[in-house]
C-alpha cells in the first residue's frame, strides 16, 4: 500500500506564511548573549572543533550558525 499525500494550495500558502512570520520576527529581534558568541569567532571555532565536548546537537548548531551569520 503506497500512501502519499500531496500538499494543495492552502497547506502551501500556509507554509509560506509561516516561514515569513518567522522570518521576520527573527529580523526584528535583537542578537543577545549566546546569538554573539554564535555569530562571532567564537562559533567558528566550535565549528572547526566539530562541535567537540559542545551539546551534540549538531543540526541544530549549523542552524543557529547559519541564522546569526
């Protein structure tokens, strides 16, 4: 039995909208304590570190990277 369901127009709009409430709610905010470290040398470090002895949450780590870059 194959399930698959396809999203229609309403769940990708929905989607969408999200996305940019998201969005820009992480624009408006202002970086505060750890979001620097992150953003800064510091966060490059425990990336060529490979996150070693960090949280093991290495998803989510390349995220916030990725977010306060």
């Amino acid at each position: 039995m194959k399930l698959e369901k396809k999203i229609n127009k309403k769940d990708f709009y929905e989607i969408i909208v999200i996305f940019i409430v998201y969005l820009v709610i992480g624009r408006l905010l202002i970086h505060s304590g750890d979001d620097w470290a992150w953003g800064g040398e510091i966060g490059m470090e425990r990336l060529r570190n490979s996150f070693d002895n960090y949280n093991g949450r290495y998803i989510g780590n390349l995220v916030e990277m990725l977010i306060t870059r």
